[in-house]
C-alpha cells in the first residue's frame, strides 16, 4: 500500500523527498512551509501515515506537536534544534507515538558512525591515536559544526573517554563530507564518509518514514540501519 506523506518543508531537501516518493512507494499527499503554514486541522485532514520534517528548527516542536496530536509518526531530519530535542521524544512516549530524529539521513551515515565507534575505541585502547574530525559543507549551510559531525564527535567521545575537537569548513556546493582522522607519530588512518547527491537523502528520509510507519518510541537512524542489517540490539 502506497505510503502517504505529509512534508514540512518545501526547500531543496523537500523537493528531493517529493520527486524520489514513487520510488519507494510513497506519495506525498500535503506539504506545509512559509507559504503554506500548517494547522493541526490540516495534517489531520491529510489522513497520512508518517510525517517528515525537513523545515526550519524552530518550527521543529510545533510540527511535532501537531503530528502527536494527530497520532501520525514523525521523521525529523532538521539539525540546530537541540534544546527541543529532549521535550519532543518526552511529549511523544507520553502520547505513544512515534519519532524518529536523525541529523542524517543517509544509510551509508549511519553505518559510518557505528565505524567510527569501533575505530575511535581500538586505536586509542591498542595505538594511542589522536582524534579529529573534520566535516565540510556547501557554503550556504548555517550550523556548524553540522549535526552530524556532533553526533560522531559524541560517539568519538563515548568509545575514547575524552573529547575530540571537530573544524568545520564552508566551501562551494558540496552536499557534505565527514572524516575522522587518527593520527600517530609515524602513521595516520583516515575514514571518511562522502554523499555525493543530496537524493541521498531524500532517499533516507523516505526510507526512515516507511520503517517507522508501524512502530512506537523514539528512534533514529542507527535503528533503522542495525533491523535492516540484522544486527540490532537482542
């Protein structure tokens, strides 16, 4: 059954989402944006089965706010929205609803970040690596550090048990390019994650939407990626 979408955001990422929908299967049955505000009323009337906002952070916890008043599962791919972040997942388990709050949408992302983990631990337990991560994007995009590279400097510091330092650089067009350097004396490791096209994102985004359509709790991309690799947590 084809899956019905209501989009917040009508930008670049948005476009994407709703030219790729067929694709996977979905339609994007109502988009909301400055020239289109949402209302409760309306997400209603759209009689969707997931949301996805790719908007602005401060319109994150409205929308969010009208998709748990709907009962309609939400994907949040906006980043710069931090502080909201705890209030949202809190006002969606309450309701027992459904969110799933990635910074990324790429698969290739995620699987990036559960390597960075497993790297940042082993060559700091075994070789005494330093750690640094460098994250370069179109010079059009306003947050930086982005919201991935503060998620793997979290995982960085998870698995190293100190902080890793993160530069950020805005350059041309690029859609986003994300590298963990690990260096020592006498040799340095490099792992780095490209997307080369923003569809892969709508591509994730879309994705991310579909498994989310029938579960319940807060979620994010690593979920997604560890049930469809079979590796998620027994």
């Amino acid at each position: 059954m084809t899956l019905r979408l209501v989009l917040f955001g009508a930008g670049r990422l948005g476009r994407e989402i709703i030219a790729l929908a067929p694709q996977r299967d979905a339609a994007v049955v109502a988009t909301f944006g400055r020239a289109t505000p949402a209302t409760t009323a309306l997400v209603l009337a759209a009689r969707a089965d997931v949301a996805i906002d790719v908007s602005v952070a401060d319109a994150v916890p409205a929308n969010a706010a009208m998709c748990i008043a709907a009962g309609i599962p939400v994907v949040i791919g906006v980043t710069g929205w931090d502080n909201g972040e705890a209030m949202v997942v809190e006002a969606v388990t309450t309701a027992r609803g459904a969110v799933l709050i990635a910074p990324n949408f790429s698969v290739g992302a995620a699987l990036f970040s559960m390597a960075v983990a497993d790297a940042a631990q082993r060559f700091t337990a075994l070789l005494g690596f330093d750690a640094h991560i460098v994250e370069t994007h179109h010079a059009a995009k306003k947050d930086a550090p982005s919201g991935t590279a503060r998620r793997l400097a979290d995982v960085a510091l998870q698995s190293r048990g100190t902080a890793v330092p993160v530069t950020s650089v805005r350059v041309g067009h690029v859609p986003g390019v994300h590298t963990l350097l690990l260096d020592a004396p006498f040799e340095q490791v490099t792992l780095t994650h490209e997307a080369r096209d923003r569809r892969v994102f709508a591509d994730g985004a879309l994705l991310a939407a579909s498994w989310l359509r029938t579960r319940t709790g807060a979620f994010t991309m690593d979920d997604v990626v560890r049930d469809l690799t079979g590796t998620a947590d027994a």
